[in-house]
C-alpha cells in the first residue's frame, strides 16, 4: 500500500512556473471566477497562498461554499498543469474562507458571543433609530445622544502573544459590566473592535461626572489605562453611522 501510494504522489504532475510568465488568453477565460490571481502566481513561480487566501474571502462574501471554493481551486491548478493543489494553498485557502464566513455570521447576531456586547450591526441599527426619533420630535442629536467609548488597547497584558484574542474578550466583557452599573437605563453597550466597547447614551447635565465614575469602576475592576471619553454625534443620520466605523479602524 505504502509503495503504490507513493507511486501515485510521484506521477502527479506539478506546475513549473516561469518568472515573468502571465497567463495566456486561453488559460485566463478556462479559469473560474475569482481565481486569476491564483493563476497568475502560479505561472510565475510565485507562492500561491497570499492569492488563495484573497481568493478565499472573496468567495465567502460572495456566497459560495467551501465546496465550491475548492472546486474552484482544483479547477485551476488542473488548467494550468493537471496539478492538484498542495497542502499549503488549500489551507490558506479554507482558513480564509472560514474567518470571513464567521465574520458574516458574528455581524448578522445581535451580540458578540465571546462579551456579550451588542455586534457592529447592531450599533449601526440602534444609531439610526436614535436618529430618527430625534428628527421626529425636532431635538438635535448633538444635545441628544453620545458615545462614551472605552478603548483597552494600553491595558497591561492585553496584547500577551498566548492567548491575546481571549484575554480581551474578558477584559471587555469586564468594561460591559462597568458600563451597565454606571449607565443603567436604555443604552445600548457594543463592541467596535478588538480592544473597544461604545455605549450610546443620552447627553445629560451629568454625563461628564458619569464617565468620571466609569472610570473609577475600571480602575477597581483592574482594567488599569483605559482611555475613556465622550465622543460627539454630528447632525446627519449617515455621518453618525460613519463615525461608529471611524472609531472601529
């Protein structure tokens, strides 16, 4: 078993990429959607993996199964060569069409699942029916609403290589507790990004001594260097929304 094994390995065939070679007009219209830059690294001797992996997400946001996706992928190794993908292209290849698919599904549920938080999605939508309730009683947003935004990144220990990703997810789901003590009525506290929580609250007389408080409860909770501030929210409804992604980069 062993020897025919190896035996198939050795006559699979694999494709000789040429530096400077593009694809030709024929190769190019054979290969499936999305796959191109895959092709032209191949013909080129160049490491496919950093075009499979753009190939991968791509395919993932527009709505094609892994199946697929490796569908795709056989298919133009096997135009190109009659070769089959190796373990390193087909990794890349899955492993970013697996984040990009998990990303899709996060934004569509209405909590982080990790914090608790509300998702990105879910922000945008409560921002916009702020917006709209301030038009319809004639208050403008600026005295209406704010954000008070709590970024961890300067935390001690956040950024520790093992297991970086977990240990701000429990430092946020901390600032989400912090914040729901101190603001304790309809506002709506989510996550922006890996190391920041938002809560949109109302604009009052005391809200300056509340973050004052806010940051108190961090400090005692041991979230230690937390920036905190208050963040404004312009007049147009699509300048609001946009400042929600401003603060996500």
């Amino acid at each position: 078993m062993r020897t025919s094994l190896t035996s198939i390995a050795r006559r699979r065939p694999v494709i000789t990429g040429q530096p400077g070679r593009e694809l030709t007009e024929s190769e190019r219209k054979q290969l499936p959607p999305g796959f191109e830059a895959v092709g032209e690294a191949l013909v080129s001797g160049a490491s496919p993996e950093a075009a499979c992996a753009v190939a991968g997400r791509t395919l993932a946001c527009d709505g094609a199964s892994l199946g697929e996706a490796l569908s795709g992928l056989r298919t133009t190794y096997a135009v190109l060569g009659d070769a089959v993908p190796d373990f390193s292209a087909t990794e890349a290849l899955c492993v970013a069409w697996s984040e990009s698919t998990l990303d899709f599904l996060h934004d569509l549920s209405c909590e982080d699942p990790l914090t608790g938080l509300a998702s990105m999605a879910h922000l945008r939508t409560r921002v916009a029916e702020v917006y709209r309730e301030a038009e319809r009683v004639g208050r403008p947003m600026r005295s209406s609403y704010a954000l008070v935004v709590v970024d961890i990144s300067s935390c001690s220990g956040t950024h520790e290589t093992f297991g970086a990703p977990f240990t701000r997810a429990l430092r946020l789901a901390s600032v989400a507790d912090a914040v729901r003590s101190v603001f304790v009525g309809e506002e709506t506290v989510g996550r922006i990004g890996p190391d920041r929580a938002v809560a949109l609250v109302r604009r009052t007389p005391e809200l300056g001594e509340d973050v004052a408080v806010l940051r108190a409860t961090c400090a005692d909770l041991g979230i230690d260097h937390a920036r905190i501030w208050i963040e404004g929210l312009p007049a147009q409804a699509d300048l609001g929304v946009r400042v929600l992604s401003e603060l996500a980069r």
